[in-house]
C-alpha cells in the first residue's frame, strides 16, 4: 500500500510540493475507496493529510485506513467541513494543497495532470470538475466549477480561466492561502461558503482557473458531501447562502446591482418561507462582523 518512492522523487526534485488534504467523517470504507484510487495513480502527491471529524466509534478504523495507505492522520476540530478543511491544509507541508473528500476516486493520469498544471503555473488556484451521479460516471459529462451569483446560485464563469469558481472538494491551492489568506470561512455551517473562499479569493488578485485535462469522480453515495455536511436543518443552509452573497456583493464585487440582486434573492425565498428574512438579517450581521474585522 505503500507508494513507491520513486513515483514521487520527480515531484520533490522541482519546487512544486503538492499536498493532499483529505477530510473524512465517518466513513471508512469510502475513505479506502479513495485512497486505493489515489494510491493507484502514476505520480504521487508530496504527502497525503488525512483529518478526521469522525464519530468515537470509526476513529480508530479510519486512522487505521490513513495509516495503511501511508497517510499521515490528524483529528479534526469537530466543528464542521471548512473548520476542517483548514485544519487539514494548515498541517500539510506541501508549496499546493489539493483538497479531496473521501468519496472520490480518480482517472488514470489525474494527479500528473495536476501537477503539470501548477508547473505551467504555480500562483493560479486551479479548479476541477467531476462526474457524479447526475452527470452520469460513465458519460462524456463533466460538472464544472461554479461561481457564486448575487441571486443565490451558481453560474458558469465567463471567462474560465480567470474566474471566481471553487470546486469545493477539488480544487489546488498555492499553501498561502490558508497561511496568510485566512482559507475558509470558519462557520458552523457548510452549504455556499466554499464559493466566498473563489469571490475573496479573486478579489485578492488571485487567478482562478478551471483545469479542463482532468476530472474526479465523486461517488456520493449518501446524498452528502463526503457525509461531511453538519447535521442541522435547512435555515443554516439558507444562512450560508445569504452569507455569501452578501460578501460578494458588499465586500469583493462592491457593486449595487448586486446588492439589488441580493434583494431579490431574498424576497423571492420570503415569499415561499417567511423566516428566510430572519435569516437574511443575522447573515448581514455577520457578514458586517466578518468585513469589520478585516479592517482592523
């Protein structure tokens, strides 16, 4: 299970190290999956993180999982995916984080490619789309990363390779995003926040690009993310939505339009549940917590 060395050493020979920060809950089965697919490509990554939000009872199999596939094994915080998506990549000692879940798997070639892209260039944050069930595993389809639109969904980026796209899950990060940008947003929540991290992200300058020589394959199998979603109802959901919006639109994109979209993504869920305004409200106010302490 062990990889060989020498897959690795042309990686190590270059200044390009690039890390995996796998985050898991309670599945260590898929895990495996995972890291059998990982493990069976040509070249390997610098080091494979693994951080674990499971339950007491799988914690001892799935750092026995991370350890087999020679992982090195971290706990998580316990207080949800981008706490424990940061807790993951902050560990790694790689240049690039490359973010994973623990219901992927991977084509032939997948990580070369990856690689070869941030030889071509190491300051881009580079995305990467993804069959799935909806998609169809085995169609020509990909799912493509998308970015935030102030009405309260995901669009297509115009220009792809300079875009404010995220794929949550895979996705390459030059290391100073999570030393120096802060990564994502720590919130008990899950939902949208990715795509603030892709809105911050360009506001900072950073070029994000779609990686179009690749995919993933994300086998999610319970309806989840990874089952890495907190358990909660849709009110948070809704929160991390508006939450998100609501930083684009006020602190990365400063535009009225969409502030004025923003409006109407709101009223158009009131009319269909009345408590979305509440929720609106208390993400405005921790949007206006979060921009003020930047500015401190």
């Amino acid at each position: 299970m062990v990889p060989d060395e020498s897959q690795s050493s042309d990686l190590r020979e270059r200044d390009i190290r690039m890390s995996v920060a796998l985050v898991t809950r309670n599945r260590p089965e898929s895990l495996e999956r995972t890291l059998r697919s990982l493990r069976a490509q040509r070249v390997q990554p610098f080091e494979v993180l693994v951080s674990d939000d499971s339950d007491p009872k799988y914690v001892e199999k799935v750092q026995r999982v991370a350890e087999t596939y020679d992982c090195r094994y971290v706990k998580g915080p316990k207080k949800g995916l981008y706490p424990n998506r940061n807790r993951a990549a902050r560990a790694c000692r790689g240049t690039h984080i490359r973010t994973m879940d623990d219901d992927h798997e991977f084509p032939e070639g997948h990580m070369e490619t990856c690689v070869e892209a941030l030889q071509s260039d190491p300051k881009a944050v580079w995305v990467i789309g993804e069959k799935n069930y909806g998609t169809g595993l085995n169609s020509d389809a990909i799912a493509r990363p998308g970015e935030i639109h102030p009405k309260g969904h995901t669009v297509l980026p115009e220009d792809d390779q300079n875009s404010k796209a995220i794929a949550d899950g895979s996705a390459i990060f030059p290391e100073k995003v999570f030393s120096e940008e802060g990564g994502y947003r720590e919130k008990p929540w899950a939902g949208y926040l990715y795509l603030e991290l892709g809105s911050r992200l360009k506001s900072r300058g950073y070029r994000i690009r779609e990686l179009k020589e690749t995919y993933i394959f994300h086998l999610d199998q319970e309806g989840q993310s990874g089952g890495l979603l907190p358990e909660g109802d849709s009110k948070e959901y809704t929160k991390s939505k508006y939450y998100t919006i609501i930083m684009d639109s006020i602190a990365y994109e400063r535009s009225i339009v969409s502030f004025a979209n923003n409006a109407i993504c709101v009223l158009r869920d009131a009319a269909k549940n009345p408590s979305s305004i509440c929720m609106a409200l208390l993400a405005f106010r921790e949007a206006l917590d979060d921009i003020s302490k930047r500015r401190e």
